[in-house]
C-alpha cells in the first residue's frame, strides 16, 4: 500500500473528548473514528488489525468443529418473549426499535435465541448432533458509560459461538476444548500466558460459575484474586469464603488484580433449548432436551487492550501476528536514485509477500519517522542517499533503537524469513 493512497493522516495531540489511552493512540494512528461515545469506525489499518486477530479466532474455533454463520442483527421479540428475556426488567441494555407496523423489534445483543430458533429448522435426531456454530458479529449494547474506548463499546465485534449437545458429558468435554482453544487464540494474539488467567466468575446458569478469560491491565474494570502458582483466579463478583474452599483455594495464596475480561463461556443446560422447542430423538426413539453452552470473545475490546498494552511514547508497537503491515517503507528527499530504488525495493517486498506501507510521500524525514513509530509497524526500512552510498537500505525493528544497513538481498530474506501468516 502506499501512503500516498492511504487517506489516513495521523495527529500529534489526542482528540480532547477522548480519556482513554487505546481510543487516543488509535485515533492518532487513523486506526479509527470516533462516530460517538462507544462508537467508532474502522479505516483500513483498523480493520486490517480486526481482520488479523479474526483470522486466528477463526482459525482456532474451525479447528474445534465450529461452523462459522452470520446471524441477523434484528431479532425477533416472541423469541426473547418466550425465554422470558425481552423486559427490561431481565436485561437492562436492549437497543430495540419499532417497525412501521408500530411492532417491536430487537438489536441483538447476543443470539441464543435465534440461533437456537434456526437450528429447530435442522436438527431433529441424534445423527444431527452436536452442532457447534459461531460468528463473528457487531453486538449492541446501551452501555451506561462508555469513556474506555473500544474496550466499552455500545456497538462492538464480538465473536459467539453456541455448542448443541446430546449429553452433558458431551457438552463437557467440548467445553474445554473451547476453554483450551481460548487460551491458545490469547496467546497467539500477543498475550503471553502469565498475565492470561482463566478465571472462575459469575453468571453460571447450569453451572455453579461461568469462565471468564481475563488479561491483568491497570485499566481493568474487573477485580479478580489469582494463585499464580496454581494457575486459577476468582472473580470479586464469587470471591466468598464458600466458593474459596468450594475451589480448594486459599486466601493466603490470592492476590487482588485488575484485570480485563477478553472472553467468557457459559454451560447453558438445555434452558434455551427447552423453552424454545428444539429436541432430539435419541437412537431408541425417545424425545430429549440438547445442552448448550455459549462462548463469546470480545474482538473489538482485544485490539483496544492490544493497543493499551502494546504500546511506548512514540505510538504503537503491535505484535507481529496482528500488525496490520509488516514494514514501513520510507523513502527521503527527493534524489531520483532514491525513488527508483525505493520503488525497486517496494516491488521485490511486495512479490516476496511481505505486507508494506510505502511512505512515498514529500514529507520531511521527521513527519515519517514519526508516523512510522505511531503505526507500530513491526520493521521500519529507510532509502536514502545516505543509505545507499553506505550499500543498502537502513533496517530498524519498531522494539529496538539500533539501526543497521543491508543489501537488498538481504533485507528480503530477513523480512520473508520471519514473516508470520
Ligand atoms: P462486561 O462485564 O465487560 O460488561 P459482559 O460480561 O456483559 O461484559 P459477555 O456477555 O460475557 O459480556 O460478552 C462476551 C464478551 O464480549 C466479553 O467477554 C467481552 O470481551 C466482550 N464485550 C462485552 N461487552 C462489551 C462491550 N460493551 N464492548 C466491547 N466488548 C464487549
Ligand atoms: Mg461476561
């Protein structure tokens, strides 16, 4: 891509509505827009970085048998009505809207309702079964504050999946594997496994907890106690003295952290199924409830607290996974030989497959070393004449401070080696 096409311009100075450091470093970045409060939209660098983090949720929820749907955002009320869901009084943050008709209709927040709804068009015997679908969706949420950026979205992405089972031990076994795959997708995205902690938490409806996934941050909106040791953490929501013992836990050992919660799965027993009809014939002919679970990750909340994390006073710094370009490529001054070479160079990168940004801009050095450093590309590569009387291109990590100069051959095995798909 060459900066030159790319209609973003970054900002010195946060937007002074903005309280959030994701929020204002996305923002100068021309990562997003602010549209409103809890609103943004997406340019082709932010929704590069959406595309990545997407791709290996994606790629880890195939892998655990997922079908991957697109559900509609407009939901049908006597669907809710019937699991006892659409007062307000049951949930407070319902967007929902009339019809012409003056009927009502819902801006769906979650979809247990109707992708249990469809599935009745599907599934009727045992052979049908399991059946694990997700998407990944734009949720709405009437958020009463929304002051952290993407990671308090009223419209964000999330990822849900819902399992069908026959048999609890079905639904069990299926659940960790989900659970696994979570703490693989936060891995992969740049988390590493120390401040990851899958955490027992509230809202468990067949079970006595739900699982949260929760990343330790300072901007955490969630208190959790965690046993580094052992692994385990409890939200302050069930920190009591009989979950404690119930989990074999031991004050003493625990520790208040702030924390972020990225995912949360839940056992849904066979409420959703039952209340809406959807049943199975099992090999003797017998009608039986399904068992459900539901997953959900929050992806707009993950590139939020990906850029609050990942991040030092000159801008962004993405891991290499999630990057929305691989280089930053920019050329300085004017000289002819140092276009040529430059444009030589982004041809070569660009057939090696290694993602650009080509900074063939007439700016001065200053304005795109800067906006290098904001983008937090992983690789930053300069042609100058300087460069090229000293045999190459000037290559510098976005982590490091050295730079040092390669031939271009080099420069291409170095970039395409550590390429990361
Ligand atoms: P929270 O407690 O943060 O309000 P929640 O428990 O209501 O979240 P879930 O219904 O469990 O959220 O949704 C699944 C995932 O979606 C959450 O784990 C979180 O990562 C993400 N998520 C939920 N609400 C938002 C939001 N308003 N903005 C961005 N992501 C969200
Ligand atoms: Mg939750």
């Amino acid at each position: 891509m060459r900066r030159s096409q790319l209609f973003i311009k970054t900002r010195k100075e946060a937007p002074a509505d903005e309280e959030s450091k994701n929020a204002q470093l996305l923002i100068r970045a021309g990562y997003i827009h602010k549209e409103m409060a809890g609103v943004y939209s997406y340019t082709l660098l932010g929704k590069t970085v959406i595309d990545n983090l997407s791709q290996i949720i994606r790629q880890e929820m195939n892998a655990v048998g997922g079908n991957e749907v697109l559900m509609s955002t407009l939901q049908n009320k006597d669907l809710w009505e019937t699991t006892g869901r659409w007062d307000d009084k049951a949930v407070d943050n319902w967007f929902k809207s009339k019809l012409v008709s003056g009927a009502e209709v819902g801006i769906g927040l979650s979809h247990e309702e109707p992708i249990t709804n469809m599935l009745r068009s599907y599934i009727s015997s045992y052979k049908d079964l399991p059946v694990y679908t997700y998407q990944i969706q734009d949720k709405f949420r009437n958020e009463l504050r929304a002051k952290s950026g993407l990671l308090r979205g009223r419209e964000f992405l999330m990822k849900d999946l819902y399992s069908f089972s026959r048999t609890q031990s079905e639904h069990d076994k299926f659940y960790e594997k989900v659970a696994a795959a979570y703490l693989m997708i936060f891995e992969r995205v740049g988390f590493a496994d120390d401040i990851t902690y899958r955490t027992f938490a509230s809202g468990g409806i067949f079970s006595r907890f739900s699982d949260e996934f929760q990343v330790l941050s300072h901007v955490g909106e969630d208190t959790i106690y965690v046993d580094e040791a052992k692994k385990m953490a409890i939200n302050k929501e069930v920190y009591t003295d009989e979950n404690i013992e119930h989990l074999g836990l031991n004050k003493g050992q625990l520790s208040e952290k702030r924390a972020v919660e990225v995912g949360n799965i839940f056992a849904l027993g066979s409420k959703y199924s039952d209340a809406l009809g959807l049943k199975f014939t099992d090999e003797s002919g017998q009608q039986q409830s399904i068992i459900m679970g539901c997953y959900g990750i929050g992806v707009s909340r993950l590139m939020g607290l990906l850029a609050e994390h990942f991040a030092d006073e000159h801008g962004l710094v993405w891991p290499a996974n999630i990057a929305p370009y691989k280089v930053y490529l920019a050329s300085l001054g004017e000289a002819a030989e140092v276009s040529k070479a430059a444009d030589g160079l982004y041809e070569a990168l660009s057939q090696a497959g290694v993602s650009v940004i080509y900074d063939d801009r007439d700016e001065r050095p200053g304005e795109k070393f800067a906006d290098a450093d904001l983008f937090g590309l992983p690789y930053r590569v300069v042609v100058s004449q300087k460069s090229l009387e000293q045999g190459g291109f000037e290559l510098k990590s976005r982590t490091s401070t050295s730079t040092e100069v390669v031939p271009q051959e080099k420069l291409l095995s170095i970039l395409s080696d550590s390429r990361q798909d």
